[in-house]
C-alpha cells in the first residue's frame, strides 16, 4: 500500500485546510470521532455546532466511562 495511512480526518485536513463554511458529518469509534471533532475545531476552523457525530460506543466503553 502506497496510499495515506493514519486517521482519515487528518487526510481531510490535508486536502481541506479550511473547513470554516462546511458541515462535518462523522462515525467510528469514540477516538476516531472525538479526534476528529477536536482537530476540525482547532485546525481546520470549523464551527463547533457544525460538527454531527455518531460515536460507535461498545460495552467496554461504556464500562470504562
């Protein structure tokens, strides 16, 4: 594999810089989704209230919690 590796939010900050006029709509994991809400927020300056998520939460994380 010669592609991108790594967290695919950090791929889209790559190609979009400036997520300030967008909408973020993501899935996954809780790490993957609360990684992503944080970089968009602070990296790519996207407004809090844009960001729409569905973490994917198991028994252990809730059990961690």
């Amino acid at each position: 594999w010669t592609g991108r590796t790594g967290f695919v939010h950090r791929a889209v900050l790559e190609d979009f810089a400036d997520l300030s006029v967008h909408q973020v709509y993501a899935c996954g994991a809780p790490i993957v989704v609360e990684s992503a809400r944080k970089d968009f927020c602070a990296q790519g300056h996207l407004p809090p209230e844009e960001f729409y998520a569905d973490s994917f939460t198991s028994e252990a994380d809730k059990a961690a919690a």
